[in-house]
C-alpha cells in the first residue's frame, strides 16, 4: 500500500544495501584494503533543473531566437523525450515528486505555498547516501524551511547550498542563502556583495561556481575507492523577479542581456533569452570540466524543467513559443503547463542522437537513478524505471496511467492514458478528453464521442490520490477512495 511506503523505507534501505549484515554473526576473516575485492564502479549522476523553462525553450525543441548551443549539443550526445512531464504545474509539487517518487496525488506536497517533506518522507539522496554516494544539492529547494524536517540536509545531502525559501529565490542578487550539514543543521551565509542593495554576486552565478567545486572534490578516484556522487543543482532562471517586476515592469533580472541587447524585443524578452543562454552556458562550463577531469564517461548528465514557461515579470510565453505550440503555461495542467524538456546523455550507454516518446514524468526519476545505482527501487513509488529505455531495450513496465493534481486557483485533475489526456476543473466538473496523437495541442474536446475511455478515466480517478488534510474537506470527501482503498 502506498501509505505503507514510508513506515517501510528505513527497512529497505537496510535490505537493499546490504546494511543489515552489520547485525548478522560473520565468522569470516575480516578485509584489509589490500586484499578488500574491488567494489564495482558505480555511475555518478548528475541532475540539472531550470525553473520555468518551457517545451519549446531549447534550440534541440524546436525554438529558433535563443541560443542554446551546449543543451542542444547535450541532445545529440544522447537522448532526447518529447513526451516528458513536469511532476506538476508548479515548482514545489513538481520538485517533491521528483524528490520522493511520488505523484502529486500522493505525495506530502500539492500546492506552491512553502510547505515541507516530512522525516518519513524517503528521497532519492537518502536512498543513494547510504549506498555510497556523495550527495550535494545546490540552488532552489521549496521543500522545507528553515528548521523543519524537510531541509536537504535531513534529507540525504550531505553538503547543501541555496534557497529555501521559494519566494525567495526570486532574488536574484540574495543577500543570505543557506547551507547545512549531513546532520540537517542549517546556517545562514551572508553575501557581503549583496548588501545595502548592491549587486555583486548572481545567485546562479554562484551555484554554477559552487557545482564546479563540488565536482572537483568529489572525483571518483582510487583514493576515496571511486565513490561516485549525485548532484541536484536546481537553477533559479528563467524563472521571474514578480516582486522586481511590480516596481519596474520586468522581473527577468540578468547581469547582462547580451548577446540580444540590440534586438527590437521587449526588455523582459530580451532578459528571458539572456538567461536561458546564460544557463546553457553553465551547462556547457560543467560538461567541460567533467570532460576535463576525466568524469565524463562514467556520469549520467539528465537536464529537465520543473514546468511550463511562466507568464510573468513581463514575458509572454507566446513571444518565443516558449511551450512549442502546446496549449497552456505555468499553473495550467494543460500540455504547456506540465511538458517539458528532458535530455539524459550517458557515454556509451545511451546511443548519441536519439529520441524517445516514451511517457515519462519526473517522479520516474527516483526509481531510474536507482537501478542506475545497482539498486531495486523501493516499494510503494509511482515512479518506474526508464533505464530500459535509456540503454535501447525493451521498456516492459510502463505507466497505463500518469496523474496530476493542482490547488492553484482551484481543484484541477489531469490524466494521461496512452494517447488520450483527460482533465478536470473541481471536484465534480466534467472531463475534457483530448487525443495527444492527432491533437497535441489539445483544441478539440472528443469527450462526448469517447465514453468508453470517459468511464475508464473517470474510475481510474476515484482511486488515484490520497486525502490530505492541509486541502479543503470538500476536495477530499468527494474525490478521495476510502481509506483501505487508496492503492492498489
């Protein structure tokens, strides 16, 4: 049972890494380092997340006035999914999601409004901690504030530098971030630069210098017996400024707008193109220097988005079709709102220019990273593993449903079935149905001369999410199972 699935975490991740043989009798001789058997080398991972970054933002998605050589180069060297999904509409939902494996409909965050990961709360950097792995988050987090039980380094970040506070990674010149230790105790580090209003150090920036240090510490070598390391850097760009944007109408804050400063475009345009170069540029720096360290061949390199294009601090998402023709944005449970970018390069392993329409969301990211890991993913996820499609084979286990909830403004559901993508405003209101395979950009509603795929949605529905106390009694009384049947 999925509510089952943290009580059991903390005994799965003694099976599955072997930690329980510390409580088991051993007669065997023990294992100097020099006759100690070689471990087998494990892939080092590294996760790359844009904030607002849409389907259409990348040159390799179809989008023609930004410049994005490097992500585009990325998706040549590997594969490239054109049927991806933000873990929901909004950053936090979708962040946990991808954290913890689980859909929105289960997981302990639903809405955008600062709330936190729970101590039972099982995460991927916990999983992967204990398995060996040096673990280090850098950048935006929105899954804990200060002091609670969801700050990273309760999580399973043993090194941790960023936002908590996802409003206030907005700013873009912070005058504090956070760090914390493997223990989860945060401290605050002051950016002398930023103070008193001035601008001296840009936050992405700084986490593009603090991810090049993390790499090159944490070198799998013969030294620390080629531990290998998972980085989640999470960007704050393109996401907007809203509160900048109040006060001087553009919330796209960049240190420069080069190389469009001569384009007719309105400023927030030109700022927005100046970030997203801006962040391919930070991709390109880090691929170099795991070119340059020799780290390249044995690190998985995944680039994704939280969700849609936003619609703020200015911009248009239209301007630069910056969902690739998709109806709908940020907030919006429609293709443009939840789509996203998703490139996976891994030398060797994943064949160079490929491309995969395989349904997949980020709360598949957790399974995936653990059978990269040598690892069974632990019971009780929605996610599943897509390693089989990422090494060419056979993808057997596939999602028949992908699900997702909102809470901004109001209750709104989403389902993918195959090709078919149902969606629902309120509790009780009708479903539309669109056939993605003919209609991608979902103008026509074929509700009405479906009903066999109606009905299935709609009992799929009653049973796809858990009640949770934090949305209002409405919303769980009418569209929640009973309690003994809330999984499967």
């Amino acid at each position: 049972m999925k509510l089952m699935y943290h009580f059991k975490s903390t005994l799965w991740l003694l099976v599955a890494t072997g930690l329980t043989a510390t409580f088991l009798p051993c007669s065997a001789p023990s294992q100097t380092s020099e006759n100690r058997p070689s471990a087998p080398r494990r892939t080092s991972i590294l996760l790359i997340i844009a904030d607002d970054l849409g389907y259409g933002d990348l040159g390799s998605y179809g989008q023609r006035q930004i410049q994005t050589p490097n992500l585009d180069q990325l998706a040549q060297d590997g594969m490239r999914f054109t049927s991806a999904y933000a873990g929901g509409s909004v950053c936090a939902p979708s962040r946990a999601a991808l954290m913890t494996g689980l859909h929105s409909g289960h997981g302990p965050i639903r809405g955008d409004a600062n709330q936190s990961l729970g101590a039972t709360n099982l995460t991927i950097a916990e999983l992967l901690n204990v398995s060996g792995y040096r673990t280090g988050a850098i950048g935006k987090w929105g899954l804990g504030e200060e002091g609670s039980a969801g700050v990273p380094g309760k999580k399973g970040f043993q090194e941790w530098l960023g936002f908590l506070n996802q409003l206030d990674a907005e700013n873009y010149y912070p005058q504090l971030l956070y760090r914390s230790d493997r223990k989860g105790n945060e401290r605050r580090v002051t950016l002398q630069d930023n103070q008193d209003g001035n601008k001296g150090e840009y936050a992405n920036d700084l986490f593009t210098d603090a991810a090049g240090n993390f790499l090159r510490l944490n070198v799998p070598d013969k030294f620390n017996q080629y531990r290998p390391f998972f980085l989640y850097l999470a960007y704050t760009i393109p996401h907007a400024n809203n509160g900048l944007a109040r006060i001087t109408g553009n919330g796209m804050e960049v240190p420069s707008d080069a190389p469009y400063s001569s384009e007719s475009w309105p400023q927030p345009e030109k700022s927005k193109a100046a970030m997203i170069t801006r962040l391919d540029a930070y991709v390109g720096r880090l691929l170099k220097q795991l070119k340059d360290s020799k780290m390249e061949d044995n690190t998985v390199v995944i680039f994704t988005s939280d969700n849609g294009p936003h619609q703020e601090g200015g911009v248009d998402p239209a301007f630069f079709n910056s969902a690739g023709g998709l109806r709908g944005f940020k907030r919006d449970l429609h293709e443009g709102g939840i789509r996203v970018p998703l490139i996976v390069r891994w030398p060797h392993k994943v064949a160079a220019g490929t491309t995969s329409d395989l349904p997949c969301a980020l709360w598949d990211f957790l399974p995936t990273a653990a059978e990269i890991a040598r690892l069974s993913p632990p019971p009780g996820v929605d996610g599943i593993s897509i390693l089989p499609t990422l090494l060419g084979k056979a993808q057997t286990n596939r999602h028949e449903f992908l699900y997702w909830e909102s809470h901004e403004p109001t209750f709104k559901q989403a389902v993918r079935l195959g090709d078919w993508k149902a969606l629902r405003t309120g509790v009780d209101g009708p479903l539309e149905l669109y056939n993605l395979k003919t209609d991608p950009a979902e103008k026509n509603n074929v509700a009405d001369k479906q009903p066999e795929v109606v009905t299935k949605i709609e009992a799929y529905l009653k049973t796809a999410r858990t009640a949770d106390e934090r949305w209002p009694a409405k919303t769980v009384a009418e569209n929640s199972p009973p309690a003994a049947a809330a999984t499967p």
